[in-house]
C-alpha cells in the first residue's frame, strides 16, 4: 500500500464522497436525544468504537478492516453511564455493546447457562445457571435503567466513509451542549481509503498478476473538529502503537497539531492493563515554554490482572477523564 497518494483535506472529502444514505434519518434522532438530555441537565459523551471498513469495489465483494473487537469503547461507554452521563454509542456495526459485551458469543455464550426446567411439561421454565445469577442481575439491572432513563442512543457504522460523515454531523449537533459535550473517540479508524471516483464498479478480477491499490489519505478529521465542528466540546482521542517508543511522541504531536484536550496513547499489547494520558500542561504564570517535556504532561494509568482479574483498566479512565471534564466545565465558569 503506497502512502503516498494526493491528500483529501476534510472540505474536499466532503465534497466528493456520498453521505451514507440514512444519515439524515439518523442525525434527527441524534438531535431529539440531544434534546431531551439538554433538558435533563445532563452531560453527553459521544463514545466511538470498532473498527472501520475500506471497501475496494462499488458492488463490495473485497474490503480492508481496521483492528478493534469494541472492547475499550463498549465497556467505557457503561463507566460513563454509571457516572451519569448520558451515552451516544458510535460503533461498528456488530462490534461489541455496552451489557450484550458481558455475553458475547465467542467468550461467554449467552445460551451456555441457561438451563430447562422441565418441572411440569405444560409450563416448562428457562432459569439461568446459579454462578451466573449475581452478575446477570447486576447487567441486567443497569441495562433496565438505562432503557428507562433514556440514557443511551446507538449509532452505527461500517466503512471509514459512514463514520467521517457521522462523526460530522453528530458532533455539529452536540455543540448545543458547549462544554457539556465529552468526546471519547476510541474507534479505530482507517488512514487510507479508497475514493468512490477510483473504485472498481464490479468485483475486482484476478487472472492479471499482482493486484496494486493506490489509497488516499483520510482527512485529519480532529482538526476540523475542534476548529469549526464543535468548538467547546472535551475532546479525547486515542492513539494505538505497537512500538512503544512511538506512543508518547505521537501523542503529543497530535496535540501541537489539533489542540485539543487528552490523547490517550495504548500500546497493542498492553491495552488491557496499562494506558498514559497526554494533554497540554495547564500554563503556569511564566507563561508557555516551546519545550515538549514541559508543555505537555503524561500520567500513566496502570492495573494488575494478576491481583484482580475482573478489574477493567476502562473504570479508571473514565473515572479520570469524569473529573477532568468536571475541571474543564467549573474553568469556564471561573473565567
Ligand atoms: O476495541 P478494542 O478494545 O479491541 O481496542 C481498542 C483500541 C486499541 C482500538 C482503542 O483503544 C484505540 O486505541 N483506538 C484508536 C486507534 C487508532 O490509533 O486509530
């Protein structure tokens, strides 16, 4: 894959690839859920989460995926609405769920403990495996509550192109809520794709040798984010390496680039236990410095699986990133 290719800068992106056909009928229902947690006074987080797809034909037999089972954004996306926020889940579709993730068909088959009771033939009872009981009851209960409450809309996507132009249009909508709207973008999105002008219409034939694809850079969409999209929104990014070395100096570069609030940098094979927070060191009275080091600051935040299994390193980054989006919204008040 060459990346090399002529550079799309999000108005031309927009301009020259199609909207997803539901995408109206999508962003009004974004907008009343909106709407309706403005009135509740509560704060909305737009989680995003899964991987993108690049289709290579029109009629899309073929197509390159991105990395991510939805594990960091599903569970996250449950801390966030245990914390109070209400959740506008943005993932890939069949990627895991908030609650259905605790269930999932290849690690914990839902059917597996449920049993028959076959007491009386005319009222046969399903029940559900004593061990499990305590933690069904527990999912179940917060699940209940967030139907009730409202608490939580699902948005979903599957190539690069439906999420650019989801993540567009919903994050316009949550500019109504200024610095009440959080941000958590832990989808992995591709870098490359593939203009519908340059696609293959029918199923790209073999028989002629190698195959050479030539992909376009994805726009950087943070930057028009935090520009024009939404200009007082918390925003979070993440950042996936698999050399380590990389982690910091890539986050903090995103940082100088887009200016916005953390990046969150995770290594592939450390995810599930360790993470590090990069954003802008608050400026002190001296003023700024031009030096890294000191202009930006990192905070690890690392647990141990050995000592507790069923700890998710999610709980602490949430519960990190509630207190600073708390920070934020108290700072504009002040000023
Ligand atoms: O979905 P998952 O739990 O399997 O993986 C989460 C993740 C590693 C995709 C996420 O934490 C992340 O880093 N997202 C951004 C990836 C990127 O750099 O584009």
């Amino acid at each position: 894959m060459d990346s090399s290719g002529s550079d799309f800068s999000a108005e031309r992106y927009f301009a020259t690839q199609p909207p997803p056909p539901s995408l109206d009928e999508d962003i009004a229902r974004v907008r009343t859920f909106i709407r309706h947690q403005l009135q509740a006074g509560r704060k909305v987080v737009l989680v995003t989460s899964g991987g993108t797809t690049v289709p290579l034909e029109l009629n899309v037999v073929r197509f390159l995926d991105n990395f991510s089972a939805g594990t960091r954004g599903a569970t996250s996306a449950e801390y966030f609405l245990k914390a109070g926020y209400a959740v506008i889940f943005m993932h890939r579709q069949f990627s895991l769920q908030p609650f259905s993730r605790h269930y999932s068909h290849s690690t914990h088959p839902f059917l597996d403990f449920l049993e028959i009771d076959p007491s009386g033939s005319n009222n046969i009872q399903i029940t559900v495996t004593p061990s499990e009981r305590d933690q069904l009851l527990e999912v179940l209960t917060a699940y209940k509550e967030v139907h009730r409450l409202g608490t939580m809309h699902t948005l979903n996507f599957v190539t690069v192109n439906d999420y650019l132009w989801l993540l567009r249009a919903v994050s316009k909508e949550l500019s109504v809520l200024g610095r009440n709207a959080l941000f958590y973008l832990a989808a992995a999105v591709s870098d490359f794709f593939l203009p519908r002008q340059k696609m293959s219409e029918h199923k790209i034939q073999s028989g002629k040798g190698s195959l050479h694809i030539e992909m376009d850079q994805v726009p950087k969409i943070l930057k028009p984010l935090v520009d024009e999209w939404t200009r007082e929104g918390f925003i979070v990014s993440f950042k996936l390496e698999t050399d380590p070395a990389l982690l910091i100096p890539k986050a903090r570069t995103a940082l100088e680039t887009y200016g916005h609030q953390v990046v969150i940098g995770n290594d592939l094979h450390r995810r599930k236990f360790e993470v590090v927070f990069v954003s802008p060191r608050e400026p002190c009275s001296s003023g700024k410095t031009n030096d890294a080091e000191s202009t930006f600051v990192e905070t690890w935040i690392r647990i141990d699986l050995a000592k507790d299994p069923k700890k998710e390193i999610e709980e602490d980054i949430v519960q990190e990133l509630v207190n600073r989006h708390h920070s934020w919204i108290q700072q504009s008040k002040q000023s």
